[in-house]
C-alpha cells in the first residue's frame, strides 16, 4: 500500500504533512487531484513539500507518495525544443518523441570527484575577438558573466551560441524566471539563425511558481550532463543566477529558515556552488566530454560586493564584466578588460595568441596611465604619441558586430597590425573603415591566405608580425 500524509498547514506553494514515515527529501508527492508536490525538507512532526503546480490546497487534504522522484525524462529528442523543469515542452510544437529507453535522471546529484576529470587543456572558441584572444575560454570552466543593465550581455550570449554552429557543441541555455516575451524572442532568434539544431531550451517565466523557477538551473545541468556523458562539449548558460537567488530566498523565508546576509538563507552559497561544481572538464571513464558554463548575474555597479556576485566570483574560474557606458561610447562588446579575468582560459591557448595578448595589455595598460595627457596629444613625445594610437587601433579592431563571428587565425592577425609598420601611421577612422575589407582579404585574396594558414605554425607573436609586414603593400 502507498504511503500517503495529511496536510496540517499551507503558506502559499509550502505544505506541511503529517505521515509518510520513510519518505526522503527530493520524493515526490501528489494530492487526489494529481497537484504534484517534491520533499524539500523533513523533521521530526512534518515533511515539507513545495508545490510544483497550481491549486488549492486545504488543511486534512491527503497526499500520496510517488515511485517517480524529482527528475526529468532526457534524450537527444530534447535538442531543438524549449521545455519547462519537468521536461514539459513550452515550444508549442506538440509532444515530445521520447522512449522508454530515455532516462529519466535525477535533479539533484552529487558533483563528480577529482578522479573523473582531467585538466583543461583545450580552448572554448566563441567567434569574439575580444574573448578568444584576451580573456579566453577552456572547454570545462565556469565563467561568471555580470554587468549593469543594458550593457549587452544577452546579445553576446546570443552571438557565443549561434557561433558554435557546425563545431559540435552542445548547447543548453537556462532562462530563469524571465519574463514570457523575452523566452518567446531568445527562442524565436535562435530559431531564425538555424541554432535550435543544436540547442535545448530550459525556460521558466516570472508568472511561474517559486520551486518551478527555483528547479530551472538544476534541470539544465541534468540535460547538459546527459550530453556530456555520451562525449559531447557542452555550452550551459544560466540566465540568471542572480534572479534564482531571489527566489530561494524567496521559498527559505517562506519556509521559516533563519535569513542570513541580506535576508538570504544561509545555505545559498551550497546551493549555487553545488550546482556549478557539477561542470568541468571529464575523463572518458566518466563519458569524456566536458561542460563550459556561464553563469550570469545583472548586477549595480556601484556596489557589486553585495552577497550573491561576490559568492558567484568565488566559485567560477574568472568572471567577464559588462558596462552600459562601455557601450553606450560604442564599444561592443562592452566588456571592461582591465576588470575581467579568465583564470583557466590561458592555459588553452596557443603561444602566438598568449604572447600578443600580453602585449595588447600591455599597450591597453600604459595608454590607460597616460590617459590624464592624451588630450595633449600633439605635444607629446613620439613614443607616446604611438601608445595612444595603438590603443585607438586595438579598442576599434575589438568592436564587433553582432553575428559576424572571426576565424581564430584572422582575430589574431588583427590584433598584431597595430605593432606593424604599414598601421604606425593610420587612425582610428582607418580602422573603422577598412577592418571588414582587411577581414575578407586574409580570408580570400590568394596573396594572404598563405599568412592565414601560417599562423598556426607560428611560435611567437614577434614572428606573426614580421610575417605581416610583407603583407602591407597588398593591403
């Protein structure tokens, strides 16, 4: 006989039963009008429960134990379609075409141990000059993206997942507690640029209940685990944690758990930390493959030392920074460089691109020193004068347009024209101007492409700039 409990209080989506002796937390429950609840928490005198759908709920109502615990029915019929935390399509494209041989895999695991991952070792390409050659990506790390309202972090989001196109990635993007139009217009982008081919969307909008939009993440590591197991590399996007922090909070205060900092219920750094451990870099005794995910947060900045960015800081591998005044001056994308950090991704790289990137730095770091002079510019020594025009050319040749990914060997060209003769003399509206054409010529003009292929063979950027030296009387 299935074990069945009675309901003693209701707070909204929190329920209290009496009963169910051997139940365990992440069991799931369901009223006799089938209202589907999961364990979240047991004493001694009650199990709590939280509430996955709407309905009324009464006191001495009864709630029967479930064989099915919390998890969700996964398979390669998941790619291409946008479903709700309980696997539930939200695409409007009619059922999905599971099997009994699909799993269904719990939300809730354990991260795998240091014995069943390997070290990062190859580079995450996203198509982003700025990314792939100053602040670069590892297949397998964790890197926070945050910034102020505006400042453009969905849309380089966006571009980084239509870019992967044709690579084999995987990609799982987590949109948590969003409003509906915006989960109605990310679909309808990925899908008019051919990427839901190769994309699942977990979705939950802000009309949704508390644990519906708190099981969000959870669900989208399942599925990306699911990838990673059968040797894929995995893109997980969580969009965002800030939003899912809230609405923990949210559930805990209901719940009466003690509020800590910021009314945030103690355990919320378990809470995210649990989950992104789960990402990471995998041995083949493990399926191989890896998983790269982006945690996102919207944040003030301000003040970005509150609580829940500095306790996503400390458990990703680098964070990438967005400012609304970066791209409000036109810089796109606006990430601040000299505040961003990528504490794994350098590892991946080639030489040529590590070497230049250091230089580039460096440039971008004196020119910033020497920021307080510039407006003196033509009274300046030589030497000077070329620091800043360097930094003109570097900030002009990073911009880039939405859905115009860059080969990797041409995003490193680029960034070693400026320290070339033919560019000691040409400005920033040169630049501007002729980027696109200096684009498509070492990508076609048969003279060039010898130097684009070079490129990889290459083991210092000094060689790549001599290389290009020859190349300026083509260009």
């Amino acid at each position: 006989m299935n074990e069945v409990g009675y309901v003693t209080s209701t707070r909204g989506f929190l329920v209290h039963l009496d009963g169910l002796p051997s139940i365990r937390i992440n069991d799931m429950v369901a009223s006799e009008e089938n209202l589907r609840g999961w364990v979240s928490s047991i004493d001694k005198n009650q199990v709590e429960v939280l509430m996955l759908d709407e309905g009324v709920v009464y006191p001495k109502q009864q709630f029967k134990r479930l064989s099915a615990r919390l998890g969700v029915s996964i398979g390669d019929f998941l790619l291409g379609r946008s479903i709700n935390p309980l696997g539930i399509p939200i695409d409007g494209k009619g059922l999905l075409t599971r099997s009994k041989t699909n799993p269904s895999l719990e939300l809730d695991k354990e991260a795998p141990g240091i014995e069943y991952r390997q070290f990062i070792s190859k580079q995450f390409l996203t198509g982003i000059t700025l990314i792939d050659t100053l602040i670069p990506l590892g297949k397998g790390q964790r890197e926070l993206i945050m910034g102020d309202a505006h400042s453009g972090k969905t849309s380089l989001l966006l571009d980084i997942v239509i870019n992967q196109k044709n690579t084999g990635v995987i990609v799982v993007f987590a949109l948590i507690g969003r409003p509906s139009v915006v989960v109605k217009n990310l679909i309808e982008v990925l899908r008019s640029n051919k990427a839901l081919d190769y994309t699942v969307v977990v979705a939950t909008s802000s009309s949704d209940p508390a644990p519906l939009i708190f099981l969000t993440p959870k669900t989208a590591m399942t599925v990306s685990e699911y990838f990673q197991k059968k040797g894929k590399d995995v893109l997980l996007i969580l969009d965002d944690l800030g939003s899912h922090a809230k609405i923990y909070r949210e559930i805990a205060l209901l719940s009466n758990k003690a509020p800590g900092r910021q009314s945030y219920p103690g355990d919320i750094f378990y809470q995210h930390a649990h989950l992104l451990e789960r990402a990471g870099n995998f041995l083949p005794s493990n399926g191989g493959g890896s998983i790269t995910a982006l945690p996102t947060i919207e944040l003030d900045l301000n003040d970005f030392t509150t609580l829940i960015p500095t306790n996503l800081m400390s458990m990703t591998d680098g964070h990438l920074l967005f400012k609304a005044s970066l791209r409000a001056t036109g810089q796109t994308p606006a990430i601040d460089i000299s505040l961003s950090v990528s504490r794994v991704g350098r590892q991946t790289q080639d030489s040529v691109s590590n070497l230049l990137s250091m230089r580039v730095r460096q440039v971008l770091s004196e020119a910033a020193d020497l920021e307080t002079i510039s407006r003196f510019a033509s009274e300046l020594p030589p030497e000077t004068q070329l620091v800043l025009l360097r930094r003109e050319q570097i900030l002009e040749l990073l911009k880039q347009d939405p859905l115009t990914p860059i080969p990797k060997q041409i995003q490193v060209i680029l960034l070693a024209l400026p320290f070339t003769t033919f560019f000691k003399d040409k400005n920033r509206s040169f630049v501007e101007k002729y980027k696109r054409a200096i684009i498509e010529a070492f990508l076609k003009d048969p003279r060039l492409i010898p130097i684009t292929k070079a490129v990889n063979k290459l083991k210092t950027d000094e060689e790549l700039i001599k290389l290009l030296e020859g190349a300026g009387g083509i260009l």
